[in-house]
C-alpha cells in the first residue's frame, strides 16, 4: 500500500524499543534525585579487585595483547561456521565436503602462518 511504510510485524518491536528507552531513560533520571552523593578521596580512587593500584592506569598495552584478542576473535568466528554446516552436510553432499575442506586448510595455512611469525607467543 502506498501509504503504510512500517510492515505490521515490526509494530511490536517498535513498541518495545520505545518503552525500553522511556523505561530506561526514566529510571536513570529519577534515580539521580535517591542515589547518595557522598565523594571522598578514598571512594574516588581507582582499585584493582580492592587492592590499590599497582601503576598509571595510562600505561600502554602491548601490541600482543591486541594481536592475540583479534586472532582469538578471527579462529572463534571461522569455527562458529561449522556448526551450521554440520547440521545440513547430509543435503549438500560431497562438494560441501571439499568447500569445507580447503575452508580449514585456509584455516590452517593461517594458523601455521601466526604460529612462526610468533603471534601465538606471549612473552617475546
């Protein structure tokens, strides 16, 4: 129809988007009029799990750490899509098999390839 740009399946989810942003935005504005407002120093200062902190919270992080959560990241991904491959194998046959196949050797040629650039290694 020419007139109704929102399908009416999405009018449910519209309604529960705007009631979560109101119920949201309503409870962190009346909650700043009951909340304590009590600074000290000792409550402004930073922990680390109730122990004082060790160093500057501004200290750089080492590449590796970086390197190490998005090759996390990558490898966990890749593997995620297997498991709808697993279900249907039976309906696809033998070429989703080779798909599969050079899918985890690329996979593998990557993991080889971290693996001696020494990306997998924590200390250097």
């Amino acid at each position: 129809m020419p007139g109704n740009y929102l399908p009416s399946e999405y009018t449910a989810v519209l309604v529960m988007l705007i009631f979560g942003l109101i119920f949201g935005g309503m409870t962190l504005w009346i909650g700043r009029f009951f909340r304590l407002r009590r600074p000290y120093a000792e409550k402004l200062t930073a922990y680390e799990s109730g122990n004082p902190p060790s160093k500057s919270p501004r200290f750089p992080f080492s590449v590796k750490f970086y390197l190490v959560a998005i090759l996390f990241v990558v490898f966990d991904v890749e593997a995620i899509f297997l498991y709808p491959w697993a279900v249907v194998y039976d309906d696809l046959g033998s070429f989703a098999l080779i798909e599969m196949t050079i899918f985890i050797g690329l996979l593998l040629v990557g993991y080889i390839y971290a693996w001696k650039k020494g990306a997998l290694k924590w200390d250097r």
